[in-house]
C-alpha cells in the first residue's frame, strides 16, 4: 500500500506551508506529496489566497529529492493541453522524473467566474481531448511532429517538445461515473482513482473500470487502483476529536467515511480499502500546520499495513 499526502491549498495556505508539508511527508517516507488544482476557497477566508499547482510543484521540485510531485487532479478549464504539456514536462525534468499527472474536467463554476476563466457547460469531451493532445504530445518520437484536429483544440506541426524525464509520466482519471470515467480511464490512464466516495462503493466503482479495460483488450491489473479519503488520526480519543474540531468535522462522520478515529480505527479503514481493491491512498490533510498528524500516521498507522 502507497501512502500520499493531499492538500487543500485553496482553503488557505502559504508556499511556505506547503514547503513545510512537503519536505515533512519526505523525511517520514510518504510516496508522494499531491496539491489540489483550485483558485477559490470553499469555506473561510481562504487567507492569504491562492497558490498555483504547477508553479508550486515547479518550486517543490527543487526543495525536494525523492517524494513523486502532483495533482489531484488538474482541470482541462484552466490552461490550454499543449501549455499544459509542456508546464508538466518542464516539472518533470526539474524533479528529476518524480512527476504524476491528474487530470479532470472541473467542476467548480464560482472560482472561474471569480477569475475570469470561461466554464463551458460540456467539459467531459474537453477532458477527453485534452488526455488525447497531452499524451499524444509526450509520446511522439523525438524528431517527429505532432498534429491534431479535434472539436475544441487544433495542433498542427508541433514538435512536441519538451519530453518528460520519464517514459511515461503516470496519468491519474478519476470519478465515480457509470460509463464514461471508466472509459477514459481504460483508454489513457495509469491510474484510476476515487474521490471521497463510501467505502461500500469502492469495489464496484473499481470493478467498471476493469470491465472498461477487458471491452478494450487492455489488462486492467495494468493499472493503479487508488481512494482518497480524509484523514484525522488521534493517538487517543481526546486527540482525534479535537483534530476533528481544528478542521471543523463532525467526527462520527470522519468515522465513517475518513481514514479517522484512534490509531486501531484508522488502520481498520486502510484495510478496508485495501480489500475493495485500493493498493495506494491519498490522505487529505486539512489541517497543514499540524506535522505531529503526519508523524503519527507514519509512526503509527502505515509500519500495520502490508
């Protein structure tokens, strides 16, 4: 089992802080350190505003050695595929190939509107488009051109430079739609993943992404199976319930549906995704100024799971 850490930035968070979190999660043997792709908070002041996703990695790319650096997810509204591709290539290279690349439609109308950023009311054929252009770009031969003429975006005779450090930057879709997220999944991801869904979901949700691979010939174990969830651990009941409190959720419902609860309960809910399936989970962090969370779940949590 993969441990990553996920944060929130949009809900109020500094460079700094990120630094802090980053080059923590490292020390203690995280796999990854992931970022949130938003411009608008969605609860608090969201001081001191908001941070950019791939600037920021650009920067922890060079403040850190071995965590792998990424998204969860990108959304295809905010920069145009063949900028895109580029702008992660460029992470890649300054990372030294510890890139991972999310990529999702976008969903959240007030933060464009509140930027300026149009919000297309059809964004699932952008997205497909956009995983079509960007790997497409990458997978090019050195040497040839690119080209692509499609209903939302137009490349012709690109050079479809610069190439990653990896052979293939891993590329995470995720979502818990019926059809065509397990589609697109199948066809252009590493990895599949779901976002904050109840475990009891979570092996049929995995399930139609595997029967969307077999339809297209590919092996499904080809791919990664991954969960985010919330993550509030206390050594003690006293400790869990005031990190609920600091992050301001009901800790019943951390219970339920979060990696949460005493040290015992949050290994139990690891385990319970691993048995739907999940071999890597992302852990949401919302509170970034408390590190001892991060230790005790390294310290605690991850040495009881295989």
């Amino acid at each position: 089992m993969d441990f990553r850490i996920f944060t929130e930035p949009q809900q109020g968070a500094t460079y700094d802080d990120l630094l802090a979190v980053a080059q923590t999660a490292e020390r203690l043997g995280f796999d990854a350190f992931f970022r949130s792709d938003h411009y608008l908070t969605m609860g608090g002041d969201g001081l001191p505003g908001p941070t950019d996703a791939w600037l920021t990695l650009g920067a922890l790319a060079r403040e850190t050695t071995s965590i792998r650096l990424g998204t969860l997810v990108t959304s295809a509204t905010f920069r145009h595929p063949g900028l895109l591709a580029i702008q992660v290539a460029q992470v890649d290279h300054m990372s030294g190939g510890r890139v991972d690349f999310g990529l999702g439609a976008g969903w959240f109308e007030q933060e464009h509107t509140a930027y300026g950023v149009p919000f297309p009311k059809h964004r699932f054929g952008i997205l497909e488009e956009q995983l079509a252009v960007i790997t497409g770009l990458w997978n090019t031969p050195l040497g040839q051109t690119f080209n692509h003429e499609g209903k939302h975006y137009t490349l012709t005779d690109s050079p479809a430079l610069p190439k990653p450090v990896q052979d293939r930057i891993p590329v995470i879709v995720g979502g818990g739609g019926p059809k065509r997220t397990p589609a697109l999944a199948a066809r252009y991801a590493t990895e599949f993943n779901t976002p904050f869904i109840e475990f009891e979901e979570l092996k049929n949700t995995f399930d139609r992404v595997r029967s969307a691979c077999e339809e297209i010939g590919r092996n499904p174990d080809e791919l990664t199976y991954s969960s985010a969830f919330v993550a509030c651990v206390g050594r003690t009941e006293e400790e869990f319930t005031r990190r609920a409190a600091a992050i301001g959720r009901d800790p019943e419902e951390l219970r339920r549906n979060g990696i949460a609860g005493t040290v015992p309960q949050a290994i139990a809910a690891v385990q319970r995704a691993q048995q739907a399936g999940a071999s890597r989970i992302y852990l949401q962090i919302l509170d970034l100024h408390d590190l001892d969370h991060l230790e005790l779940i390294a310290a605690d949590v991850m040495p009881h799971i295989s």
